[in-house]
C-alpha cells in the first residue's frame, strides 16, 4: 500500500491523537527545496501559524 510522502506518513502516524497529545500537520514543501532552503523559510513559518492558534 501506497503512503505518500513523509509529510503523509506522518499524518497517518498522528491522526488520531486528541487532546494534549494532538497536533497539527502542515506540509510546507517546495519543490526543489533543500535543508537551506526550508531552515530559511522555518522562522517565519512557525511564527505566522503559532499567531494563529
């Protein structure tokens, strides 16, 4: 059976968390990315989604 990428596996992983163990998933790839490029894009990412909640 077919997964996904990584960010599904995860997902799959920890759907059915509820309550203090439960989290959000966010896949925020870019085509192409690379280590550099996503620590880069990581800061400001985490800061707009945790103004959210």
């Amino acid at each position: 059976m077919e997964k996904g990428g990584w960010v599904n596996r995860l997902w799959f992983d920890v759907a059915k968390r509820e309550g203090d163990d439960y989290v959000e998933i966010y896949n925020c790839s870019v085509s192409g990315g690379t280590t550099d490029t996503i620590l880069e894009r990581f800061e400001n990412g985490l800061t707009t989604r945790s103004s959210t909640t």
